[in-house]
C-alpha cells in the first residue's frame, strides 16, 4: 500500500495531532502513523493514531514513482517470481518465461497479493522474458500457442487488479533478449522491445523497467525504446563491480543509462545483495563524477553469493536447483534493507530467491522512514518477539533482537563446502555456443556441451 514516508512534504500537516475539537482519525487498515505518541517509531499494526494518514494515503494515491521517490519516499519493490513459481510448480526452470499469466493467473494473482500484504508498492508485470523471441526461443511453445501479446496483456490485468487492491503503482518490465546475443542489429532488437511496449501502453502501466542486462549497449536500446512512451524509465543491469560482459564498468553503464533516458538506475539479479551494493555504490560514483542525478536502485538476489565470478550466480554449479542452502535469512534482508537506505538507495525490492517474508523484511526495517508497517508484520513480531508464546522455554529466550543479530547460521551440512568453483565458461556476446535458435536444442548438441562440461569440471 503506498503512503507517503515520513519525510514526506505531504505529510507536513499530519503532526500526530487533530485540529482542536476534532475526533481523532483512524489510519488505513493495517497502518500506524509513524507521528502518533510523538516519536519516529511505527506502532502497532492496525491500532488508532492520532493523524491524518488517511488523507496522507489520498494524496498519495495520485503520485507517479518519480513524485515519490523526489519526495523522499522508500518505495518497495516486489520479489522473485520466475523462481518462486517454478518451486510453486508454475514456471519451467530452463526458458523462464511467463505463459503462467495466461495458464495459471490465479497463482500469479497471489503472489502479487502476498507482495503487496508483506509491503511491496510497485506491482511489476509478469513479463520477465516476455520478449516474442524468447517465448519461440529453442522450442518454446508460447509463442505459437498463445503469443506474446496475450502474455503481456494477462500479466498487465493481473498486476493492475493487485495495484489497485493496495494503491501500488505497476511498473511494465523487458528484459534482454535471445535476439541480442545472437548478433541481431539494433534496428531487430529494439522492434523486439516495442512489441511489449505497445502492451504497456495500452494497458496504461505508471512507469516501464528494463531490467536484467548483461551488456549496457542492449540495456540502452531499451531504455531509448521505452522512452518513446513519455512515461519513466528504470533501468537495472544484472553485473557485479567488474562490470557488463563487455567489461563496461558499473560506473559508466549508469552514465550510459541515464544519458539514454534512465531517470532510475542500479542492479537486480544474479548477485547477493552486499555485492550488489557495491555494484551500485561504484554506479553512483560514475554518476557524481559526470555530474548526471538519477534515483537508485537495488534488486538483488536473496541467495549468498561471494564465490560468484563476473556472471553471477548463474556460473555456480549449483544453478539452480541447488541454491536453497545460500537462502539469506530475514535478518540478512533487514541488513540489506537498512544498507541500501545509507547507501541512497530509495527504489528498495529483490529479485530471484526473493519470497514475501524477505520483502516484509525490507519494509520492517525500514518502517521507521516509512511511517507505517506492512499488514503482513500483523503476524510477525518484530525481531522474534512473536516467539514470547511460544511453549518451550528455550525458544521463548530466543525472543529478543541481541539473539537474532548474532546468531551465527549452521547449514547442517557437514561434508559440504562453503563455498563453490564457478564454471566461467567466459563467453557472451557473440561467441557460437550464445547463438539462439528456435528449434528444440537436440541430443548431439547436449552431448557436445556434456563434454566441454566434464574438461571444464577436470580443470
């Protein structure tokens, strides 16, 4: 649900107090005025205050994600859906593509609801990979059986129907294509990125993301072809602080970005969230240097990553059936949170291993700036507190911050390392083996890659 933080110039007049003679007013459901009782604490969930929330809550309905973020509000972004949809059983691990919009809208639809509850307010599109050419991209069906028109289209209704259920805003998303590393021209390319925004316009969406791009140069046709539409532009790139695949550092990729129309930029994906700051912190260095402003933003993985190479954690043997033993815990996401808020940070969410409770996390941590609690912390006590009703001794001791803070997390793997050799095959644009197709991958081919495999493990 989106509210204007407290730092907000809207919530000027909502001192915590009413016009004398005035009943006190009730916030929304499952909201407390940061103000009430005078200090810069949230309170209990749902419980009365003594302010103008409510009002507040109109105003801010009528705000654009520029409005906000200029404001000085923390905006939430949403988590991972293409993985947390194929552990539900709805997406194919392999192309993650989208068709579930269409198949299955109903599990879409509750993921954004479970979203929005722990306290996202930006409703991205289910359109991750949605691109026409991934969607026939080596023997996917969806192309041909439903069409990537029909995929964008049911995954803009579903974002916008959960928006409007919270007043979040909904953000249309492409991402990089097959057509891209296949060598295409920049002409192919950017006619790859209309198709999907001609959806977004039509379905009317408040701002456009290009998110996840390994190579600045195919961010940037994205960023120029989302521009055309006049609404804002986000623009996130899945590197890490050595920079794109194109060795671009981090710093000139947000030049580029914002020169090409960005007016929001930072990372998702593919790294943890401490490197991912980093990434982001040597982006907004680039940018301080060439004199440009833009906002920030942080959408990392929920999964550690210190052992990644320069692609991520896609080179890690254990992508990505094998990732659940690197889960950061709720902790390790308020720590994030409250980093990325030092740091600058303003546009805050996750991307691949990001379940709710992680961005419940985000938005408990960062309650205080934001002046209300998610409805979703009304079954979450803060910092385990929760666990004082608990009937055994042992784990009512465990309901206090200090223990939570330092507990040092087992795996309860004995004979596993710590930590694993990436692959680094080191190719990317341009190299054969990148080269797309859309017929089916065959049985000589995977042979060949199961052999270069076992020399690359033996090395």
């Amino acid at each position: 649900m989106a509210v204007v933080g407290a730092g907000s110039p809207q919530l000027a007049e909502c001192a915590g107090l009413q016009p004398a003679g005035e009943e006190p007013a009730q916030p929304p459901d499952g909201f407390r005025c940061v103000l009430a009782r005078g200090g810069n604490v949230p309170l209990a969930v749902g419980a009365p205050a003594r302010c103008c929330l409510s009002k507040a809550r109109t105003l801010v309905g009528a705000m654009g994600i520029l409005e906000r973020l200029n404001a000085g509000e923390v905006v939430i972004g949403d988590g991972g859906f293409v993985f947390a949809l194929e552990k539900r059983g709805y997406v194919k691990a392999g192309p993650w593509t989208p068709e579930a919009a269409v198949e299955h809208p109903e599990a879409v639809r509750q993921l954004h609801r479970e979203f929005l509850r722990a306290g996202s307010n930006v409703m991205q599109t289910f359109t991750f990979y949605a691109s026409e050419d991934k969607l026939e991209n080596r023997g996917n069906y969806v192309a041909e059986k439903i069409s990537g028109q029909k995929v964008n289209e049911a995954a803009c209704d579903i974002a916008r129907q959960v928006a409007n259920e919270g007043d979040a805003l909904v953000a249309g998303g492409v991402s990089q294509t097959p057509s891209y590393l296949s060598c295409k021209s920049e002409r192919e390319v950017k006619k790859i990125f209309h198709q999907q925004l001609e959806v977004f316009v039509k379905k009317n969406v408040d701002f456009l993301i290009a998110e996840y791009f390994e190579h600045v140069e195919e961010a940037v046709w994205a960023v120029e072809t989302l521009k055309t539409s006049g609404k804002p532009v986000a623009a996130t790139m899945c590197i890490g602080p050595e920079g794109d695949l194109h060795g671009v550092p981090p710093g000139e990729c947000a030049v580029r970005l914002v020169r090409a129309g960005a007016a929001i930029v930072g990372v998702n994906c593919h790294f943890d969230p401490t490197i991912s700051l980093q990434t982001v912190k040597l982006m907004k260095e680039g940018l301080e240097a060439a004199q440009l402003k833009a906002h920030l933003m942080s959408q990392p993985l929920a999964y550690h990553t210190p052992d990644c190479g320069k692609q991520g954690f896609i080179d890690l043997p254990e992508f990505p059936f094998g990732l659940e033993p690197r889960v950061a815990t709720r902790w390790d996401i308020q720590k994030y949170a409250r980093e990325a808020y030092n740091l600058g940070v303003r546009y805050i969410g996750g991307c691949c291993g990001f379940e709710p409770y992680h961005i419940r996390a985000i938005a408990e941590e960062l309650a205080p700036e934001r002046g209300f609690l998610p409805p979703a912390s009304e079954k979450h006590g803060s910092w385990g507190s929760g666990l004082d009703m608990h009937t055994k001794p042992w784990i009512r001791a465990r309901a206090q911050k200090e223990y939570w803070q330092n507990l040092r997390i087992a795996s309860g793997r004995p004979y596993n390392p710590s930590m694993s050799k990436p692959d680094a095959w080191g190719v990317t644009k341009g190299t054969a083996e990148l080269m797309q197709q859309k017929e089916a991958t065959t049985e000589q081919q995977l042979r060949e890659l199961f052999e270069k495999q076992k020399f690359k493990s033996a090395q």
